[in-house]
C-alpha cells in the first residue's frame, strides 16, 4: 500500500493547491500574491521530494514572477521584458533539468500562465490558462504528483466552464438567428 512519506509528500502538494486555489476568494490582490509566493515555495519543495526538478526550478521562476507581480505598479515591474525574461528562465529551467521530452511540460504550462497573467483580453487570459493545464496535468501524472493532478482536473473543468460562461455563451446569444 502507501507508506507515510508518499502521503506526506502528497499532503505537502495538496496544501498548496488548495491554497492556491482558494486564494481567488481573497478581496485584495497582495494578498493574493502573498499566497502565490508560499505556494510556490511549497510546490518547489513538494515537487523536490518526488525528484521533479524541472518543476522545482520553474516554481522558483514562478515565485520570481509573483514577485514582479506584486511590485507591477512600479515603473521598472512594467516592462514587456519581463515577460521575455520569464520565458527564457523556463526554457532554460527545461535545458538545466532535461531528463527527455516530458521536462517541457511544466515549462510550457508556466509560459501559458505567465502571459494569461500579462495579457489584459480575459478570453485570451482564460483561453491561457485552460492551455496551461494538460501539460501540468501530464507532468504531475509522469513525476507522481498525484495530489496536485487531482487539484488540476478541478482547475481544468474551472477553465473551460469559464470560456463556455464568459465567452462562448454570449457569442451563440449573438449570432443571428436563421
């Protein structure tokens, strides 16, 4: 059966998750972030004990990216750079940790949250992150991140009913009828 390490290991990613996923219910945005800076701690951490590395150092990059997040309505957080800089640190979190092709995956659902994060249009920030969830899905299901697949099966079904509310069932209601 399962030994307490693997149910430790899977309680130390739940936690996150559903803090994170919780979070959203905050009124203030720092504290939003705040959470998203100990969730990614967390996660990093998580993801250290199942030997996820790549998940390791893009968590790291993600609690950068909060940071900028935080300080965004200061000059020098504004940058479009930024977001290049992101992306590079992701790429390259894949290249430090290339163990094959499934090391993309949460280098790629990364990406799609950081620019769904960047973008001011909310059908492509939701359409951003219903993309970043198979990948995250796929990887949590490869490295044995069980707690945190299951949290994102929750997120994916919160995404995609999201664009069907927001921006497919409004389109149908204008359409012309025949």
């Amino acid at each position: 059966m399962f030994d307490v390490s693997f149910l430790a290991i899977q309680a130390l990613g739940l936690v996150p998750s559903i803090v994170c996923f919780t979070s959203l219910q905050s009124g203030s945005r720092l504290r939003i972030l705040r959470l998203q800076m100990v969730c990614s701690v967390l996660w990093a951490c998580h993801y250290g004990l199942l030997g996820a590395y790549t998940a390791v150092l893009t968590n790291g990059v993600g609690l950068f990216r909060a940071v900028l997040c935080y300080h965004n309505d200061k000059p020098w957080a504004k940058s479009r750079g930024w977001v290049a800089l992101l992306l590079g640190l992701y790429a390259g979190c894949a290249l430090l940790t290339w163990d094959g092709l499934y090391c993309l995956l949460p280098c790629l659902s990364m990406a799609c949250t950081t620019l769904a994060l960047w973008t001011h249009n909310m059908p492509r920030t939701r359409l951003l992150f219903l993309l970043n969830s198979p990948p995250l899905l796929a990887y949590n299901l490869i490295t044995g991140a069980y707690s945190c697949a299951l949290v994102e099966v929750c997120a994916l079904i919160s995404f995609a009913v999201a664009i069907y509310r927001f921006d497919l069932r409004g389109k149908k209601a204008r359409l012309p009828q025949r």
